[in-house]
C-alpha cells in the first residue's frame, strides 16, 4: 500500500519539477530576451523561481482547466 502512494506521489512531483522547470525557465528567458534593465534580473528570476513553484504544486488543476475543457491546446499550456 505505501510503495503504490509513493510511486502516485513520485510521479505527481516529478511531472510537477518537470512542468515547473519549464514554466520558470520560459517565463525567465521571455523577460532576458525583451531585455532586462539594470537591476532587474533579480526580480525575474524570482517571478521564475514564483511560476515554477506555482506550477510544480497546481498543474494537475491547470491541465484540467485549461486542456480538457478546451481553453488551450497541450502545447500552448506546456509552453505557458
């Protein structure tokens, strides 16, 4: 019984990093590319460092919402 909850909580947490590590790194290198002032890389990579953590805990909810019920495409929300 635990060696299934822990292979379910294995696998919710590493699709989470997964997604995570991706929503952070893109929203990190959208806001590089666009330019970062003087200063400001700070604050965007703790916007990155926000999203990611957001999306590691939310995205079984987001894919539900969002992919399922036909607001986005599988890939515009793994890219989001």
């Amino acid at each position: 019984m635990f060696t299934l909850l822990r292979r379910i909580l294995s696998l919710y947490l590493g699709i989470g990093l997964l997604l995570g590590l991706v929503a952070g790194f893109s929203r990190l290198f959208v806001r590089v590319v666009h330019g970062l002032g003087p200063g400001e890389f700070g604050p965007a990579l703790g916007d990155a460092a926000f999203w990611a953590f957001m999306r590691l805990w939310l995205w079984p909810w987001q894919f539900w919402t969002e992919v399922v019920e036909g607001e986005r495409t599988l890939l515009g929300w793994l890219l989001a």
